[in-house]
C-alpha cells in the first residue's frame, strides 16, 4: 500500500493555471490578478489568494489566455446576489 500522505516529506503542492501540472511551490510563480492587470509576486510574501504559473516553459505566454478566461469568471462572481446597489 503506498503511503502517499507522507507527513515527513510534506511539500506544498500547486496546480499550474496554464497547463495544469502539479508541481512544487517553488517551481511555480505565483501571481494574482488586479483590476489593471498581472502582479507577479517575486518575494512569495503577498497574503491573497494566488494563483500559480510554471516559471519556465511555455506557460507564462499562455497567460494572455488564461487571464481572458479569468476575468470572465470574475465577473461572474462579482455579480451581486441581490439586485440592491448600496450607497
Ligand atoms: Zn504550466
């Protein structure tokens, strides 16, 4: 039976946007997304919510798409619930 939850050998494990590979943390960037477009957060000290992207290899070119998609989806979850705007 393999032991796949090794707690002595835990590694933080992220899923790349882009091609979706599971790959160590510090394989990937991470990055979020604001209004005015992509922060990449060199220093891993920012607290959000990250998203992360292989740092070599074709998908940080794949992020144009990725980030069209995103934003879709953002919109989509901004929706108020309730038709009442406040003030
Ligand atoms: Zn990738």
């Amino acid at each position: 039976m393999p032991n796949q939850a090794s707690k002595a050998d835990h590694r933080p494990i992220r899923t790349c946007v882009v091609c979706k590979a599971k790959r160590e943390k510090a394989e990937l960037l991470s990055f979020f997304l604001l209004e005015g477009g992509l922060v990449i957060d060199l220093a891993g000290k920012l607290q959000t919510r990250m998203n992360y992207v292989c740092s070599g290899g074709d998908c940080l070119g794949g992020l144009d798409k990725w980030k069209l998609r995103y934003k879709k989806k953002l919109k989509v979850t901004k929706a108020k619930p309730s038709g009442e705007p406040k003030k």
